[in-house]
C-alpha cells in the first residue's frame, strides 16, 4: 500500500480542491460540440443493447472532444443504481483498466452513498488518460505534473450551495500499471469520495480531514489490518514514533517526503473518529471541518461540539488508539 500512497500524494492532496478555482470551464465547449459529439455505448457482460444504460452527463461531449484528439475512444456505461449511470473513458491501449474500474464503478458509488448520503449525483464519470499530456487536459492543468500522479477529481468553478458541474475523476496513464487491479479500486472509493464531498468542501480546508476521510472511505468495511492500510504509521508507531498533532497540509505536498505518512496519519484520525464515535459522528465532523481553514480555538470548538473532546483530550486518545492498534502481534 506504500506504493499506492507514493503515486497519490501531490496533485491527489496538495491542488485537488485548491486548483478548482482556475480551472478553465468547459461548458462553452459542450454548447459549441453539441449533439455532434454522441458518445459511443458498450455493452457490459449481462446487459444486452437494448438494455444498456445511457450516460447523459451534459460535460461528457467536452470530454469527448478533449480525448478524441488522443485516440480512439472506449466507452463502458454503468448502472449504478437507483436509475442513476455512470461512464468509464478511455482508449484501446487501457482496456484492460478501464474494465477494472468499471466492474467496480457500481459497488463503489454504493459504498460511497452509504456513507456520504445521496446528496450527490451518483452518476460518475471516470476518465483513464493515455499520457501526461492528455491527463493535464482533462484536469485542465497547465503547471508541469510529476509523472507519479495516479489520479485527480476535478469540477468545474461553482457557487456555494450549488451542485457542482463537469465533475470526473481522472487516473494517470501508468495507474494500472503502478497500481494493479486492488489498487485501482481503492483509488477509485477515494477518489469518489471526493466526487459526492465537492458540494459540501470548501476550497483551503485541513487536507488531513479531506484526505483521510477519502481514505477512510476507500477501506471502510475491508476489515484489513492497520499494518497493511498504514505501514509507515505502523512501522514508526512501533519504535515510538507517535505523531504529536494531525499532519499539517504541507506535508502532503511534494517536497519533504512526507506525503505517505500524511496520508496514513489522515486515514488513522478518521478511522479512529468512526470506531470510537460512528460513522455518523465522523460525516457530522468533515461537514463542519471541511468549511476552510482554522484555527486552533475554532478546532478546538468544533471538535468539543461534535465529540465532546477538546482538540487536546483528542490528540491523546488518537494517539493511544494508534499505539494500541499498531502494537506488534495486535
């Protein structure tokens, strides 16, 4: 799971939500392509032609128009439940992976619905990039990308309290490569999770509540060991290394190295909140975290409201539950 987290940490962590001001909007391109970019449909095992669902998702001709100049373009619709269709696109090269990802599409959106409500669209749009350059165009990057990056959800500008629009999640060329099968439908859960959170995040809020609950998300009910979802926190925790505060968002950017244990970290508060306060206490806190940045006092404040601790008793019994859970032969 290191690997995985390696390949995630910069524009997964660092711009995901930060970059979403800037990015170019695409809805001038879906009005100018119009109908002449239908989308092709193919069939998954068990549906017949008739029966297969229909994306319909007003962003997927600027998608379109953006891959096509890539290649040709593989297209595989999802049910996904409750009427609702998701898309997974790509190209020929990576049939294999889109496959994967939408096998996994439908169990995915359920897993993320059961924890983050139906406040969503539920209907995903998942797009494998053939290369760096394709992968910047549909993230709308121009910055240079380290070639680690496994994958980005992006959205168009919106107003608070609007849904957003043109949202897709974007999985780097070497993913599946990197990744293999299990990772890619980790990343997908994650990456989910910040599909149905958009509505509900502001942009410059603590990553370690955004991308530890994404984390969070992506594990929940595997039943897996802390040593296999957190090897590094385990292996530190195991020498006495326990993290003093909640990783700072700095440390899930590039630069130090940082990043896999920022994500770790993240994932262990998140999980630690949900086993010993519920899911629901969990969802209650990233409504009120994920409103931007804060301070000391205004996190002290929201984590006394929401679970009767202050930030300081917090910290200490987080970082008991690590110590517990990592112990070796635990």
């Amino acid at each position: 799971m290191t690997a995985l987290r390696q390949v995630r940490g910069w524009l997964a962590a660092r711009r995901r939500f930060q970059f979403v001001a800037t990015v170019v909007m695409v809805g001038a391109l879906t009005a100018a392509c119009g109908a002449l970019l239908l989308l092709p449909k193919s069939v998954l095992p068990g549906l017949h032609a008739s029966d297969a669902p229909v994306a319909t998702d007003p962003e997927l001709p600027a998608v379109r128009q953006i891959m096509t100049s890539y290649g040709k373009i593989v297209a595989e619709t999802v049910a996904t439940g409750s009427g609702h269709v998701g898309i997974v696109l790509g190209h020929p090269a990576h049939q294999s992976d889109i496959e994967v990802l939408a096998g996994e599409l439908a169990a995915s959106t359920d897993a993320v619905t059961g924890l983050w409500g139906t406040a969503w669209s539920q209907a995903p749009v998942v797009v494998v990039a053939s290369s760096p350059a394709e992968f910047a165009a549909l993230t709308n990057e121009t910055g240079d990308l380290p070639t680690e990056v496994a994958a980005a959800t992006v959205a168009d500008p919106f107003r608070p309290g609007t849904q957003p629009s043109g949202q897709r999640v974007v999985f780097g060329s070497t993913s599946g490569h990197i990744l293999g099968a299990d990772g890619l439908r980790s990343v997908l859960r994650h990456e989910l999770t910040h599909y149905a959170t958009r509505a509900i995040t502001a942009d410059g809020s603590p990553l370690w509540m955004l991308e530890g609950a994404a984390e969070y998300t992506a594990h929940r009910g595997k039943n897996r060991p802390i040593s296999e979802v957190a090897p590094t926190l385990t292996t530190r925790a195991r020498t006495g290394d326990i993290p003093a505060d909640l990783p700072a968002d700095a440390m899930f950017g590039p630069a130090g190295g940082q990043a896999v244990l920022a994500y770790e970290q993240g994932w262990s508060a998140c999980a630690f909140i949900a086993d010993r306060f519920g899911d629901a206490k969990l969802v209650d806190l990233y409504h009120r975290i994920a409103t931007g940045k804060k301070d000391r006092a205004a996190s002290d404040t929201i984590f006394q409201q929401t679970l009767g601790l202050n930030y300081a008793d917090f910290l200490g019994h987080w970082q008991t539950w690590i110590k517990t859970r990592t112990a070796a032969g635990a």
